[in-house]
C-alpha cells in the first residue's frame, strides 16, 4: 500500500487541521500502514495542483 492508497483519508484529516505527523499516526494507528510525512506532503501538493489546473 502506498499513500496515494489513502489520499481521501489524508485530504479529509488535513481540513479537519491535523499536521502531517498526525496525519502519519492517524493511518500507521488506524490503516495499519506506514506512510511518511513526504508522502502525505506529496498527495496534498498534487491535489492543490490538480484544483489550480480545474480554475
């Protein structure tokens, strides 16, 4: 499993205001899974990507 395997997950908790790193926890604690912060980064960047391309 890869970050992008949770990119709704990373994009709801990032609204509700979590960090990154409570971000990481949140998913390595609830998904089993660990994802670096990097990589939470990279998934928020790209979205913020895509809906500046959609405008």
């Amino acid at each position: 499993m890869k970050a992008a395997d949770f990119e709704q997950d990373i994009l709801r908790l990032r609204r509700e205001g979590e960090t990154y790193d409570s971000i990481a926890l949140w998913i390595a604690t609830n998904k089993k899974v660990v994802v670096s912060t990097g990589a939470i980064r990279n998934i928020l960047k790209k979205n913020e990507l895509m809906q500046a391309a959609k405008k």
